[in-house]
C-alpha cells in the first residue's frame, strides 16, 4: 500500500492574527441562520464564527449548510469514518478552527482520545484497521490534490459501497472548500458556551420555536420575479409561467421546510414575503 506523502513543516494551528473579514454577530444574521444554529446543537458546540462568516452571504449559506446536512444527517460513511475524515483533512490543511471543533463530534462517534490524536501523526504510527489507513492515506493525497493511485483506490473499493467512495470525495472537499475558507479568512475559533444559543437563549427555548406555528403572506403585485424564493424553498413557492412572479404553494408550512422558508422571505428582495411565527 503507498504511503502518505511527506508533510511539510507546517505553522502554529493557532494565531492570534485579526480576522480579515470578521464574522457577523447573531444580531445581524438572517433570522434562518440564527435559527439553525440554536437547532445544530446537537452537532456539539463550535459554529458561532463559522455561522458568522457565512453570514455574509445568506444564499450561499443556506446551499452550504444544506450539504453539510446531508452529510452529517443522511451520510452513508458513518460517523466514525466521517469524523475521521475530516479530522485528516483539516489536520493536512492546517485548519484549527475545523480540527477543534471536530473534536467532541469525534469522540462522539466512538473515536478515543489517542485515535484522535492519531489524526494529526504519521498514520504508519499508529495500529489503524486497513480499512481505516486506507482512508487516511486517501484524505492526505485528497488534501494535496495528489492523484489517488489504482492501489490505494482498490483498497477504499474493498471497503467501502460505490456510493460511499462518492461521499468520501465530496466529504473531503467540502471539508478543505471550508478548511481553505476560514484558514484565509483567519476565523477565530469560538469561545460561545455550548448550552446556549448566540441569542442567550437555551436549548429549551429552540424546542419551543419548533412548536411554533409558521403562516406566509404573499404580496404577489411586489414581486421582481428574481425566483430566490423558489430556490431556497421550492416545496413552498413555485414561478408562474405566465407572468413570472412567484405562487405560493404551501401557505402554512411544515416545521421541516421552516428554515427554508425562513431563508426565503430573507433572500427576497422586493419584500414579498411576510412571515407570521406564533405559537
């Protein structure tokens, strides 16, 4: 089996260097983002600068968290091999913000204090499965954009679904895509505890916001036709063919298309959309 390649002398993971484009604060997100992350909890703590970098750009926001999502929630890999896929690759990229904040998920996932540790050493140093060396081997030549040999990738074959090679892939580059991000941004890690959300509030209170009751209004004679709407939420509005402006589909939305909705009234820019949340 190759090895890994050799890794350069790498700087400090940690610096105190201003950011060069600061995250947000909460009070300044869009009302989805805010919302999202008081329901991440459960991911573990970790995510206020991340969700206040994004911040800056709602739409792209909402697609990126929308990968994300899938591949923590509806993942093939598993969370170990997850978790110690992206503990690699943000190792290999220098990337403390993603490598701390993967920690409690790691172990979560079953991975002990010295495997984790194991993460950021010569993977020959350490008495992996051959499934698992085989994945490591994979993220450090993934991380370089070195090509993955035919004896390395026979060996990810063996152990894993086709399917499951995909995920691998994209988990992969979704990791060093926001590695890279916050790693050129230089986004502080977080200081936020983990048992509140960036409003003050607790866990009990993003319980009770999904017993909330969500009612759209829509002013179809302010619509642009710009069709954000139907991109962030297409189970709720659609575009007329007619006249191009939007329709609104579902006017008393499920809690599972909430944030979507949320994100769409957020990115419309006539104002179109008005949004009643009662309980």
């Amino acid at each position: 089996m190759p090895s890994s390649p050799t890794h350069p002398a790498n700087p400090p993971l940690h610096t105190s260097t201003p950011p060069r484009i600061p995250p947000l604060p909460p009070s300044e997100w869009p009302p989805v983002l805010r919302s999202l992350l008081a329901d991440s909890q459960a991911d573990g703590p970790g995510r206020e600068n991340l969700f206040g970098t994004l911040a800056h750009h709602p739409a792209l926001a909402h697609a990126w968290l929308s990968l994300a999502r899938v591949l923590t929630h509806e993942g093939t890999l598993g969370h170990r091999r997850r978790e110690l896929v992206v503990l690699r690759t943000a190792h290999r990229l220098d990337a403390a913000y993603v490598y701390e904040r993967h920690r409690t998920p790691a172990a979560q996932a079953g991975l002990t204090a010295e495997e984790i540790a194991a993460t950021a050493a010569d993977p020959q140093t350490h008495p992996w499965a051959p499934e698992e060396l085989v994945l490591l081997q994979a993220c450090d030549l993934l991380a370089a954009n070195a090509p993955v040999p035919d004896g390395l990738w026979d060996g990810l074959a063996r152990a894993l679904r086709p399917e499951q090679l995909v995920e691998l892939l994209v988990l992969t580059g979704q990791t060093a895509t926001m590695c890279t991000a916050l790693n050129v941004l230089r986004t502080p890690s977080d200081t936020t505890p983990s048992d509140t959300t960036p409003s003050g509030t607790t866990s009990s209170d993003s319980a009770a916001r999904q017993r909330r009751h969500l009612t759209v209004r829509l002013d179809r004679e302010r619509c642009c036709s710009a069709g954000q709407c139907v991109g962030a939420a297409p189970e709720v509005f659609e575009q007329s063919e007619s006249d191009g402006r939007v329709v609104l589909l579902v006017p008393e939305p499920d809690q599972q298309h909430a944030a979507d909705v949320r994100l769409a009234a957020d990115l419309c820019p006539s104002g179109a959309i008005t949004l009643v949340d009662t309980p």
